[in-house]
C-alpha cells in the first residue's frame, strides 16, 4: 500500500466535511435543468470566474471539447502550444470528433507561445486555408503560471484578428492563488474557460465551463451530444461547490510543499531540479537511477511516475511531513549508490 502519491493531483480523495456535503446535497434531474446543486455550482462558478453562465461537466477533456465544438465548426482551426492538454493529452477529440484543424506552435520555456508565432499562424480568408477560429491557451501548463502582460497581449492580438479566446484552466486556481489575484481577473477577456474541480481543489470528479450565455447553450448540446447529459448528479455537484468554496485558498500550502520538495530534492548532486512556481516539479534523474529510485520510493510506500525527466505533484493528501520524508528516501537512495 503506498501512503504518499505524488503521480497527480488527481488522486486526491474527498475530506470528510465533503462527503458530509455530497451526502446531504439536494438532487433532480439535471438534464431537465431540475438539480438544485448543480444549478447553484453553475451560478456560483459563473460568477466566480466572471462569466455570464457555466455548465457541469463529468470531465475536463468532455469540457474543453464541448468549448472547441462551440466555438469552432467543420473546417475550422484553433491555434494551439504543443504542450497543450486540448492538443496533446485529450485523444484528438476536436479532430476526430469535430473536424476541427488544430495548428500546434511550440511552447517557450515559460510556457507561452510567441505572439509572432500565433499571428504567423493566423490564415488568410483563403478557400485554399482552414479558418482559423480561435486560440487556446493553458494556465497553469506544466505547472508554470502565464504572466497577466502575456495574457493581455494575447486578447489584442486576438481582437485583432476576430478571433475567440478559449482557456483551458484545469489549474487556474493554482495561477490565482499563485499571483495572489481572484480568479476572474486572471480569465478576463476569454470567451470560455474550462475549470477543473477535481485536480488540486479535490472534488472526486468534475469540471466547469464557463462563458456566455449564447456559448453555454451550444455546449449544452454538444455536452448532451458526448454522453456528458447526468440526471441527480447534484452529489457531486456538492462536492464541486465545497471545493470552490474551501480549497482554493489552500492551494498556497500545495505550493510551498512543491517549493519544499524542490529545494530538498536540489541538494541532492545528481538531480536537476526545473524551478517551481505552483504545486508541480519536474526533476531530471540519471537514466540508470530512474527503476532503481523507483523501486527505492515504492519499497517506502512512495508513489512516482518516475522517468529522465520526473513529474512530481503535491496536492491536499500530501503533508509538508510526508515531503520530509520524500526527500529523505531520495538521499538515502543516491548514499547508498555511491
């Protein structure tokens, strides 16, 4: 049995005053827009996040599809990071399900992509050329937190070009929470934003989207269209209102574990630690210690995905404790290899 997960922010499991929520949260039928919890965490996310409507959603990746599918039609292009969740991690949906172009542009180190490589990529009204509709950002992505310049400069260039703004925000409590700044002012100016409850908030399942009125009621089909129409759902929408209500403000302890593991695990002289800003640390291990750390942390109940370049998130199951003590599996390990 492994007693510290550092895999995602995913496994998070819900409190105890969550599941007294979800087991008390008053139900209907939510495709009949009947479930009162539901309709109060839509309210409640719209205007959290500053948007004219929100819709509950089982998934962040049925989320940010439904957003693509509103917002884009068939033979349409959205630009997008290569790093990007909507591009690389979400199954192709918006290609496969949509026929909607993608155009990945690479990534900077930051995690932005340059402004003249978005405006390059805009096409020109040409039969010859996809349309290009819309361009889709993540904040955070790969833990790292897009200044609000960036963000400002990227509605102009949009604006410029009539172009929509998509979000994907799974962890844009993270990026609030990071720049010490309410979560509405950092999606200002985006015409969607899919917001994920059950990451680092750790709600068990759930993501908001969130946007105009018009927008929300397009998703709505295409949300019923994927299979994501739920009836008395309204217990995990429960679990979704305590989240916002309670665990944004805590991502601050997620944060300075992540800060504390980094600076643990950096004394340590054959790793290379990439700086941290939010609750996600990447560590480059040698590739002949990467099975042999594995095994090291799993024998100490210590769950990793560990490869060349490590991905380790804390999260509200992870103690400042229990980062101590992954640190200190990690030094035993590299002593005794000496």
């Amino acid at each position: 049995m492994y007693s510290i997960d550092l895999r995602s922010d995913t496994v998070t499991q819900p409190s105890a005053a969550m599941r007294a929520a979800m087991q008390d949260a008053v139900v209907g039928d939510d495709v009949y827009e009947q479930d009162p919890s539901v309709n109060r965490l839509q309210e409640v996310a719209a205007q959290m996040f500053g948007f004219q409507a929100a819709l509950f959603f089982p998934s962040g990746t049925q989320s940010n599809l439904a957003a693509l599918l509103a917002h884009c039609q068939r033979g349409d292009e959205y630009i997008v990071g290569q790093e990007a969740h909507t591009y690389r991690y979400e199954g192709g949906g918006a290609a496969v399900l949509g026929s909607i172009q993608p155009q990945p542009l690479n990534n900077l180190a930051d995690g932005s992509i340059a402004l003249h490589d978005m405006e390059a990529a805009v096409k020109p009204r040409d039969i010859h050329f996809a349309r290009t509709r819309l361009i889709a950002l993540e904040n955070t992505i790969g833990g790292r937190v897009l200044p609000l310049a960036y963000l400002s400069q990227v509605r102009d260039l949009a604006t410029k070009y009539g172009l929509a703004l998509h979000l994907d925000g799974a962890r844009v409590c993270n990026a609030a929470v990071k720049l010490g700044l309410p979560p509405q002012q950092i999606c200002a100016g985006f015409d969607s934003v899919s917001v994920c409850l059950s990451k680092g908030l750790g709600a068990p399942v759930g993501s908001v989207l969130c946007g105009s009125t018009e927008l929300i009621a397009d998703a709505k089909r295409w949300r019923k269209m994927l299979g994501g129409g739920m009836r008395q759902v309204g217990v995990l929408a429960a679990a979704g209102l305590y989240a916002l209500g309670n665990n944004i403000q805590r991502l601050e302890q997620d944060h300075a574990n992540a800060a504390a593991l980094a600076a643990g695990l950096a004394e340590i002289a054959q790793l290379r630690i990439e700086p941290v800003q939010t609750n996600i640390v990447y560590v480059h291990i040698p590739s002949p210690h990467v099975q042999g750390l594995g095994r090291h942390l799993a024998d100490r109940g210590i769950n990793a995905t560990l490869g060349s370049r490590a991905r380790l998130v804390t999260h509200l199951d992870v103690s400042a404790q229990q980062v101590a003590a992954v640190v200190e599996a990690c030094q035993d390990y590299f002593r005794a290899v000496r």
